[in-house]
C-alpha cells in the first residue's frame, strides 16, 4: 500500500464512521454480514466483495474496461428503473401530469436538492445540466464595470471560458487568463491563485473548477474564495465534477455562486443539474431575459429552460436514495482507492507523468497522465486508440492543458481493482513502445 493510499483510509475511516454510523448499505449477499458489522469506509474501501455487489447493479458492458465515467455517470438499476416508470407515466399522462402534478414534483425535487446540498429554500433552482446553470451565472453577472477583469484558468471548462470571455467584451473589461503550473502541491496551488489576485487588482469575477474535467486537478476552491471575497473579487464555482465524486456540500465549496451537475455522479437521468446563488447575492445575477415578471425576485428566473424531461426531474429523489444507500463518503473513498491503486502502481514508470499530485486535497477520482514528449492532440488520441485496441480499456483525452494534451482515467464505482491493475499494466507495457 502506497503512503497516498494510506493516507487517505486513515483520513476516510475517520470521516465514515462519523458518516455512517450503523447504516451502511450492503448489497444482499456480501459476506452474510450486517451493516453493523461492516460499517466503516476503510472495510468497504477495499472490500471487492462488496463492490462486485454494486457493480451488479449496473448494467455495463462486459466487452471493455471503461475507465472513461467522467462524461456522465451510469443510473445504476433501481434508479433506472424508476425513471423508466416515470417515463411511462408521463407519456401516458402527457399534459394532463405536466400541468397538474408536476408542479408539486418539482418542488419537492428542488428541496430534496437543497437539502443534500445544505442550502436554503430558495437558494436552488433545477437546471437540465451544469452548462446552464453555469452559464445562467456567468452571462447573468452583473457587477462588472469598465475597465475591470475576469479571472479563469487554463483547466477550467471549455464552454465557461468562452462565457467568461463574452462577459468581458460585453462590459469592455479584461481578462486574466492563468496557466496552472504543472506539476503543483497544494501550498503552491493556494499560492499561485493568492498571488494571482494580489497581480491582478482589477479582477472583479474569478471563475474556479472544483474538480478540472483535463487533469482531475481538485482547486482548494473554498479557501481561494475566502481569500477572494477579502479583496472584494466574486467566485463562481463550476462542481460539474466534484459533487458526488468527492462527499461536498455548499459549506464546502463556499462560494456564492454555484453550478452542479446530477448527472455525473449522483447517478440521476442524463439531464439534470443545479444553480446555486447565496441568498442575499440574488441581485449580481440578472434575471434571464424570458424570466415571468414574478420569477424575477428569485432564483427560478435566472433559469428559463422551457419543456423539460419531466421523468428526469422526479426521478431525482431515487438517485439520492440509492447514492445515499452507496454513502457519499464510501464512494468518495473507492474512487479515491480506485486512482490511487493505478497511479501508485505506474509511478517508476520513467517517461509517464502523473498530472495530479499524490495529495488527496488535489484529486478526486479522475486523474490524467502524460508520456514524455506525447503533448499533441493526435499522440493522445492514438494512445486511447491503443489502450481500447489493444488492451480492452477506454479512456478519454484531454486537450486545453497549458503543457499539453494528456488520457484522462476515470473509474466509477462498478470497476474494479482488477480494471486499474490491468491499466496499470496496459500502461506500462505502452511506455515501452513510446
Ligand atoms: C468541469 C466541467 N464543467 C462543466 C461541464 C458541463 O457539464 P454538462 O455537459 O453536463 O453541462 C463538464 C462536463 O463534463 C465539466 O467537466
């Protein structure tokens, strides 16, 4: 066991047994035990008992290894199913559940949502995905004058930067584009942003990534808010990613301004996700532009998605459930158990970098590598196309990353340890080649 590794099942266990107490989830037949006893994250983290078990409830396919869940992730199978059931009746009701259950549903959706998030009744707004929601942040920002910036960085998302950059030119304002050093430990990381903010007075709007869909790279997001907010800079967090991945709520995260997904890793129906917006920082968001007159002072009107997939939307308290059955803390830990294994089995493997640091403050789950010299888009490309080709695996590359582009990895939970072992070999049979 690395000390990485070690580290984070003592940090875990501690976290688990606050978690868990005696209410473990586990699946019928693991060991003939009781959740009593095998109820701490450690036993669980490394119990492939117990994980072959989840994985059961998951339709996968048999034919590859995917190590590519960062897209989106699998409903597991009771969560499919009752979207399915959902999708049945709502086809079967049409407009007649759209115009008078929903309403209700819905309502009841968003406070589930608020109450796994820690947030207060009207601080949550449902959105199809964390780019509306995000983008319903950055394009409704409204504190920016002349003359001032925005801050982004090079692993922040493709599609928040070109926003960030709209804002800019639509308020003549700057913008302060950062390279994240690469490699970097975490007291070099909250440096490099305190230093990027005492740079660069103008800046007004900092976009921050809780976990960057490049290189896995996990930004100490709440403590660069908190220095943020001292000088007067608004955050805008993307957690696409990290929400599920890692067990977060919004005391976590800290910012004002918030946008998730659901659809990765709670595990809900493509097509869902949350803004976020501190209770008294509604006015820096301008209502959206088709926001109804009595929409305008609250959050529901910087959102306006129009017909939407109703199914999705109620079939979100079965997510949770079945997420909060798992434990948001076990899952962190095996997707944590799962990265660590690969990354500490390729770390003498001479022409392979590692993008995120052993730090388990600077990684979640995902994390991308590099082989020396292999920074094209094509090079990375046709190293997803030999792992997939020759080894059964698939992975995803990544561009957009200052020193190039990189394969990302990211296991769910229904992989295995077997599935990053048999990476870790992939991998070091490649360097050989490269
Ligand atoms: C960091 C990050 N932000 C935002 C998004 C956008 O998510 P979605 O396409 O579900 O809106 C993604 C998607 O992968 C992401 O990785």
């Amino acid at each position: 066991m690395s000390e990485n590794t070690q580290d984070i099942s003592r940090r875990s266990t501690l976290k688990g047994a606050a978690a868990l107490g005696t209410a473990a989830f586990i699946p019928a037949g693991v060991h003939g035990k009781n959740a009593k006893e095998t109820n701490t994250v450690m036993d669980l983290t490394q119990d492939e008992k117990y994980w072959a078990e989840i994985a059961k409830d998951y339709d996968v396919d048999p034919d590859i290894i995917n190590l590519e869940n960062g897209y989106w992730g699998l409903m597991s199978r009771p969560v499919l199913e009752t979207y399915l059931d959902h999708t049945k009746m709502v086809n079967r009701e049409n407009s007649y559940y759209a115009r008078r259950g929903f309403k209700d549903d819905f309502v009841a959706a968003t406070a589930r949502v608020a109450t796994e998030l820690g947030a207060k009744d009207g601080e949550i707004v449902l959105t199809r995905n964390a780019t509306e929601a995000l983008q319903g942040l950055i394009n409704g920002y409204n504190r920016l004058k002349v003359g001032e910036a925005v801050m982004y960085a090079d692993l922040d998302y493709y599609s928040m930067i070109t926003a960030m950059d709209v804002l800019a030119a639509k308020n003549s304002c700057d913008v302060v584009r950062l390279n994240i050093p690469e490699p970097i430990d975490y007291d070099g990381l909250v440096e490099f942003y305190r230093a990027a903010l005492a740079d660069n007075p103008k800046v007004r709007l900092l976009l921050l990534t809780h976990i960057g869909h490049r290189t896995g790279l996990q930004v100490p997001v709440k403590e660069v808010t908190q220095m943020a907010r001292a000088v007067g800079v608004d955050v805008i967090v993307d957690a696409a990613h990290s929400y599920g991945q890692l067990d977060v709520k919004i005391d976590d995260i800290g910012a004002d301004f918030i946008g998730f997904n659901l659809h990765k890793w709670i595990g809900a129906p493509i097509g869902v996700g949350a803004m976020y917006i501190r209770e008294n920082q509604l006015d820096a968001i301008a209502p959206n532009p088709s926001a109804e007159m009595d929409e305008k002072d609250s959050i529901v009107g910087r959102v306006h998605t129009g017909t939407t997939n109703f199914a999705a939307i109620i079939t979100l308290p079965a997510a949770f459930d079945y997420h909060a059955r798992v434990g948001a803390a076990n899952k962190e830990a095996r997707l944590r158990y799962l990265r660590d294994v690969w990354v500490d089995e390729v770390h003498d493997i001479k022409n392979l970098s590692v993008l995120t640091g052993n730090n388990p403050r600077l990684h979640g789950g995902i994390t991308s590598f590099r082989f020396d010299g292999k920074t094209s888009v094509a090079d990375n490309k046709a190293i997803v196309e030999r792992l997939l080709k020759d080894h059964g695996i698939f992975s995803v590359h990544r561009d957009g990353v200052a020193k190039g582009a990189c394969v990302r990895i990211t296991p769910s939970i229904y992989n295995s340890l077997d599935d990053v072992q048999q990476l870790a070999k992939a991998l070091r049979a490649l360097s050989t080649q490269m």
